[in-house]
C-alpha cells in the first residue's frame, strides 16, 4: 500500500482541522435573546459568552466584564489576599529566628528579665532627676511666695519656675513611657514563651 507524503497528507486533512477547531459564540443579549456568532459579539461586550465548537461542545466560559464596584471589592479582596501572605511569611520568619535564638523557655525569660533590668536602671536615674527637679520647683514657689508678699519678684525667678515645671512634666512623662516599656517587654516575652512552647510541640508531634 503506498504511502501518503506528509504534504499531501496536510492538505488532505488541514480543512477538517479546520473545521473541528472553528469557534461559535453564544450569548443572551441584554433582551435576553440569544445571539450566535463566528467571531466575538459586539452586542454581548458586557456579558457572559459561551464558546463552542462545530459539535456543540462548550470549550470556554467567558464571564461578563466585572462592574466598577466589582473592580473595587475584588481588588479590596486582593490587597487584604496579600496582606495575609505577608503576614504568614513573618510569622514564618519570627518562627525561625525564635527557634534559633533560644534553645529553652528560661533562656527567653532571662533575656526578658535582662531587658528590664535596663529600662530599671533607667527608672532610678530619672527618678533622681524628677525629685531634683521637684525640689527646684518648690525652692521656686516658696521664693514666687515670699516676693509676692514683699513685692520685690527677681527678675529670673519666672524663668526658673517654669524651667522647673518643664523638667518635672518632662521626667514624670519619661517614667511612664518606662513603665510602658517595661508591661511591653513582659507582653513580648509571654508571646514569645506560648509561642516557643507551641512550635516546640509541633516539632514534637512532627517526629
């Protein structure tokens, strides 16, 4: 039996490829009425189209174009989609440089400890500088008292009363953010402790 070249087998079978491989657009206008067509239809722009082949068989689903307000929520969606990501892939990070850095829950509690021992150094020198700063508001006041009644003020003793005044307010807003600190090291290191215990769980359960 003789054998068909490959060009001439091409040309034989090229129109039924063809055929086979044609597209039909099908849509529901906005009538509702159904609109065929061999290319894409101008009419059915803005709504779902289905693509068929010459046998019938459904090849695509084209949904309709999204709605500005669809626009904006799916790209709300994506944004908070991403912001997820992100955020799994710092817990993952965390995670890793947890386990690197400490080796067992005391290590952690010590490092904490450690913390706050400097933000108490902190504490009793501001201390020291609030009472002194105290002292020289009173030694102001008491002088603000006794030139009132003589009606003889000095003519800085203003100036150092409200110098004085500034460096109590300043101490004492200096002690709470301390204080501040020292509840947030202790916050951090309970995180870190629940959550060195739950990774160190998981490796277990792992193995």
């Amino acid at each position: 039996m003789a054998r068909l070249r490959p060009a001439l087998l091409w040309l034989l079978l090229a129109p039924a490829l063809a055929h086979a491989q044609a597209k039909i657009y099908i849509c529901k206008d906005a009538a509702g009425r159904t609109l065929t067509s061999d290319r894409p239809i101008a009419e059915c722009s803005n709504r779902p189209v289905r693509e068929v082949d010459r046998s019938g068989i459904t090849r695509r689903e084209i949904p309709a174009p999204l709605t500005p307000e669809e626009r904006q929520q799916q790209a709300r969606e994506d944004a908070a989609r991403r912001a997820e990501q992100m955020a799994a892939q710092e817990r993952r990070h965390g995670d890793r440089a947890l386990l690197a850095r400490f080796r067992s829950e005391d290590e952690i509690i010590s490092a904490g400890q450690r913390n706050i021992v400097l933000v108490q150094e902190n504490v009793k020198r501001e201390t020291l500088l609030l009472a002194a700063a105290e002292k020289r508001q009173q030694a102001a006041e008491d002088e603000l008292a006794v030139t009132a009644r003589k009606q003889q003020p000095s003519h800085d003793l203003p100036q150092r009363l409200q110098d004085a005044d500034h460096a109590v307010a300043a101490s004492r807003r200096r002690l709470g953010d301390y204080e501040a600190e020292i509840l947030l090291i202790n916050s951090r290191t309970d995180a870190m402790l629940k959550r060195f215990r739950e990774l160190r769980q998981e490796k277990t359960a792992q193995q």
